[in-house]
C-alpha cells in the first residue's frame, strides 16, 4: 500500500522508536535509557514541537514506545479500539497544518502538547491508514533469530522479513555456514 508522505514518516518514526527498546535495537540494549538518546532520536527524525528534555518526558515517551509496540500483535479490531482510544484520550481534533518547511498534513494536537501525547496521536492517525488501508499485515516481526524488532513492509512484493541490513546479512551468514557445514560433513 502508498502512504502519504506525513504517514510514512510517522509510521517510520514508531519503528524507530519501537526498536531502541533492548532486545530490538541493534545495540541490544534500551537505546532510549537518557534523555540525550531522546533528544537524538527526535532530531534524527525532525520532530517538531515543544520538547521539554527532562527526565518525566522521558518516562512518558518510554511508556509510549510501549503501547505502541503492541501494534505489531493487534488484530485489526484490536488496534481499532486502541487507535479510538489514543485519540479520545488526547481529545484530539485533526487539522491540516503547514509547518518547517513541510507541506499540508495532519496533526491532531498542539505543538505545545507534551512530547508523549503528540507522539501516540501522530502514530494514531498513521495507523487510521493502515487500517483503512487493510495493511496490518504491513506490520511485521523480525525473522532473525535473537531480534525482537518490528519493522512496516514498505516494499512492492511485501516479501521483506528483517528489521534492519544488519539482521539479514546475520542470517544469510548463518545460513551460508550451516550449507557449508552439512557438505562437509554430508
């Protein structure tokens, strides 16, 4: 499925921020533990908005990495719920806004918003698409042995299987040894 462009980069930025959790970063530890690996994050996907840069945002977004990991084991039902109740929770009332640079998109929310609440709305409203779009099968798991990353199956033929480069190549290394393994062996 074609997302629009504010989609996307929403879309993208929940995986970013789903994967600094350890077990699916490629660190394997939290890589969102300070507020410094905050700040990183929101400025490597220009994030726009009042930021606070304090330890209680910090704990907000922490617990919005959370809940929003959980998509990636919804039913469409399921994430219908959670997507109703994000928005009604945030009261949020969408509006087609410029800004920075970018053209018309979506926001649900005031810039001044705290930081947790503009990012559970953002990806809200990303996963209105997905779901009208029927692509919560779009939501994938990484196949890599070890690696709890998500990811969002953005290629023509829907057949992408990791997270990242790095967890492919590991498995197709793997699997190159274990081949070379059983003719020597065979």
């Amino acid at each position: 499925m074609r997302f629009t462009d504010d989609t996307h980069d929403a879309l993208e930025f929940v995986v970013a921020l789903v994967n600094t959790a350890s077990g699916a970063s490629a660190s394997g530890e939290d890589e969102l533990a300070t507020v410094d690996q905050l700040e990183w994050l929101l400025d490597e996907h220009t994030y726009s908005g009042r930021r606070d840069g304090d330890e209680p945002e910090l704990v907000d977004v922490q617990a919005t990495r959370d809940r929003l990991r959980r998509f990636w084991s919804f039913t469409p039902e399921t994430a219908v719920r959670q997507v109703n109740s994000m928005l009604t929770r945030a009261k949020a009332v969408p509006q087609l806004v410029r800004h920075d640079g970018l053209d018309w998109h979506l926001h649900a929310t005031e810039q001044d918003a705290p930081l947790a609440e503009r990012i559970e709305v953002e990806a809200s409203l990303a996963f209105v698409d997905v779901i009208r779009g029927s692509a919560m099968d779009q939501l994938r798991r990484c196949e890599a042995d070890g690696c709890e990353g998500v990811f969002i199956d953005f290629s023509r033929n829907g057949s992408k299987r990791f997270c990242s480069l790095r967890c492919g190549n590991r498995m197709n290394v793997a699997a190159y040894r274990e081949r070379q393994s059983e003719q020597t062996s065979g």
